[in-house]
C-alpha cells in the first residue's frame, strides 16, 4: 500500500548520509503486508536529477511496485541497503 509518493525535501538523516544537498525529489512510503497484518514499512527517496534522468518515470510510478520499475531497467544496479527498526509511539 503506497503511503505517500510525492515532492519532498530530503528528510535529514537521508541527506546526511547520502549527501543529496537538500535537493527536491521524490519521497515514496509503502507499507507491505502479509496475512492481513503490516510487517514491513519502506521509504525511498530519489533526488530531482534520478528523475529527471529517467524520463520522470519515478514521478508516474503510482500504485505500481518499485521493484518493477527498478529492475526492469539494465541501467539500475542495487547498492547498499540502510535499515533501522522502528517502534510505534
């Protein structure tokens, strides 16, 4: 279930590590779910340039999995994941 997908800011622990400069881009929050219940929240974000770059295709994903996009594309290599766990409240 897409949360949210839209043009946002960076949040600042994603500039900070991947040092996007606080440049526009586009911010997506999922939340996948098995067996009826929640199990796993997901934010991406791409910089303006990534859209760009891609024909805005990011920018039309709608309720479409990002995986599709992603590695439909020969151009696209995945990198390092950063995960946290988070807890309600």
């Amino acid at each position: 279930k897409v949360l949210e997908h839209s043009w946002q800011k960076p949040r600042p622990s994603e500039n900070k590590i991947l040092r996007f400069g606080g440049a526009w881009g586009i911010g997506r929050e999922v939340v996948m779910s098995g067996v009826g219940k929640p199990w796993l929240y997901g934010r991406t974000f791409f910089p303006e340039s990534v859209v760009k770059a891609h024909g805005n295709n990011f920018l039309f994903l709608g309720t479409r999995p990002l995986g599709e996009l992603l590695f439909s594309n020969p151009q696209v290599s995945r990198s390092e994941f950063k995960i946290a766990r988070l807890v309600s409240g």
